[in-house]
C-alpha cells in the first residue's frame, strides 16, 4: 500500500505542475483569479493538495495569496519584467561558458534534441516549447541544479514566451533561432567556452524581447 504522504505529495506537485503550465503558456493569464472549487472539480482532486499547490506557487511568485479571496495569478509590472529579463541576460550565457567548461554527453544530446523539434515545428507553440526547451537544457548542461531553478522560474516569470509566440509562426526567424542555437551547441561541444558565452549572449539580445520592453540591447 503506497504511503498516503508520498501518494499527497506527489499529487501536490503534479498539480503545481499543471497550473505553472497553464500560466506559462498564457492560457491562465496575470490577473486571473484561481477558484479553488473550480480546479478542483476539473483536476479531480481535494482542495487541501490544491492549497498546498498555491503556497508553492506563491513561493515561486507565480501567483499572489490575498486573505478570504484566493490566489490570482501575478500580473508583473513592467519594472519587473525588465528585472526578470536582465536576470536571465546575465544566467544564460554564464551557464553557456560553465556548459563549455565542462560538456556533458546528456547536456549535449539534450540540446541536440530541442534543436531538432525546433527545426520540424509545424506549430507556433511547438516552436516556443522547443526554443524554451533548448535554453532550459543548455542551463542544465552547467551542472548546476540551483541554476535549473531558477532559469525554469525566469522562463515563466519574463515576457518572452508570448513575444516570441508572436514571431514563432514565421519560419525565417524560426530558422534563424534554430542556427543560432546550433552554433552555440557547437561552441560548448568543442569547449570554446567564450565564444559559447559570447554567442547566448548576443542570441538572447536579438531577440525581440529587448525593444518591446525598451531596455538596451547592448
């Protein structure tokens, strides 16, 4: 018989991840507040573990807790959008430089992979998952697991997903990430760790994230 603890837990966190989803990809947008008995009859499961869920996602500053009114779904000033976004400017291409440094087999494929559904997307949102895909594994190809976090965070928190959705129909830019993301694969595969981090570096600058949130690209 499974222990009740392990069996609450593990529906606590298939919960967080669900609802970290649904906002990621904007089908829950900032500001929406989240009715428990609602996600909870749709989820198929008791309020307490989607209580609990709340509170990790709280702590993530996903969502906001408002006493006797629930949780809603942060809705980011533009200060901190702009915070967010120089936060991963400067975690991407550090993590570019640690990959080079010390290439992993797993990293290596991990990366190989993302470019390779990126290239063979024939949807908008399949492009951005294999764009956010690459970037999320080139941070976990560091080797260090406080970075995973906090990119995963960063990735759900900036305004980039939905900016890039805007372009991922258009195949040219596609395209064009897709060689970008490949040449920095080939910069950490051949442990040229200043080229890999000079190259994430200007890849995250020409996207379209800088100008729409009127920060230097530079």
């Amino acid at each position: 018989m499974p222990n009740s603890r392990v069996v609450a837990s593990s529906m606590v966190e298939q919960t967080c991840d669900i609802l970290r989803e649904r906002i990621r990809t904007g089908e829950i947008p900032p500001g929406t507040r989240l009715r428990q008995e609602v996600l909870a009859e749709e989820l198929g499961i008791s309020r307490t573990p989607l209580r609990e869920a709340m509170r990790l996602l709280a702590a993530d500053g996903l969502v906001e807790l408002e006493p006797n009114r629930g949780a809603i779904v942060t809705a980011l000033r533009h200060d901190d959008q702009v915070a967010f976004w120089e936060a991963r400017l400067a975690l991407e291409p550090a993590a570019a430089r640690l990959a080079a440094e010390r290439p992993s087999t797993s990293g290596v494929e991990a990366m190989r992979a993302a470019i390779a559904e990126q290239r063979s997307a024939r949807a908008d949102d399949e492009g951005f998952a294999a764009n956010r895909a690459f970037h999320l594994a080139l941070v976990a190809a560091a080797g260090n697991p406080h970075l995973d976090r906090f990119a995963e965070t960063l990735w759900i928190r900036t305004v980039g997903q939905s900016i890039y959705a805007a372009q991922a129909s258009d195949a040219t830019v596609v395209a064009a990430y897709a060689d970008q993301h490949a040449a920095m694969l080939a910069a950490i595969e051949s442990g040229d760790a200043e080229r890999a981090e000079r190259l994430t570096r200007e890849h995250i600058l020409a996207s379209p994230v800088p100008e729409a949130l009127g920060t230097p690209q530079t």
